[in-house]
C-alpha cells in the first residue's frame, strides 16, 4: 500500500502551522509523510522589509488566489510530489478549495481534507 504525503494548509490568515503539529502524530501511525509551511507572511516565514504596511507593501499576501495559484504550486514542484493529499484547516480549506478549483496543474492531487469552522 502506498502511503501518499500530506501537505497542511494551515488557518488564519497569519497563523503560524505549529498549532497543527499534533496532526503528525496521528497521520505518521500510518506512515504517512506530513508536510508543514508557513505561508507566505505568517509564522516563522518572514517578510522582506519592515512589514509594517502589508496592504501596500504586499497586498498580494491579502489575496487567496496568491497561496492556491502561486504558493502552493511552487512549493509541490519544489518538493517533487507527483501524488499527495491536501489538508486544510479553518482559512487553509478555503486555499485548499481555490487550489483544487484553479491550479493549472493539480494532477498529482488525490484528495483534499477540509477541516474548521469555514
């Protein structure tokens, strides 16, 4: 049985992921790989410049197509994941749900887990 890796959307927006850690546990009985990031201007991922304006100085941040259509994009082709899950939690599901609507390219996704009070 082939175990596929989990990437965690995590909520907010500004968030950090470190409130989901608990999840690893459950998914790694299984062996699964689970897949932790900040997103972009959340958490331990830092912004260039002071950051104090984010509306001007990155309104892209303010945007949900950035995460599904960019971000998260980017960072499976980083990582090579032919095949993978999607969990997203609260904010997460709404990025996880734009990604599986709009990527251009989401034929290695097999499934999304939605999770939260959106």
């Amino acid at each position: 049985r082939l175990l596929l890796p989990i990437v965690v959307l995590h909520g907010g927006p500004s968030w950090p992921h470190n409130y989901l850690i608990p999840l690893k546990q459950i998914a790694c009985r299984g062996s699964n790989e689970v897949i932790f990031y900040d997103q972009a201007g959340c958490g331990e991922s830092k912004l260039m410049g002071d950051g104090t304006n984010i509306s001007e100085d990155f309104p892209h941040l303010l945007d949900p197509a950035y995460y599904s259509e960019e971000e998260l994009p980017t960072l499976i082709q980083h990582l090579n994941l032919a095949h993978y899950h999607i969990f997203g939690h609260s904010w997460g599901t709404i990025l996880a749900q734009l990604f599986a609507l709009n990527a251009n390219d989401k034929t290695g996704l097999v499934s999304l887990i939605l999770s939260g009070p959106l």
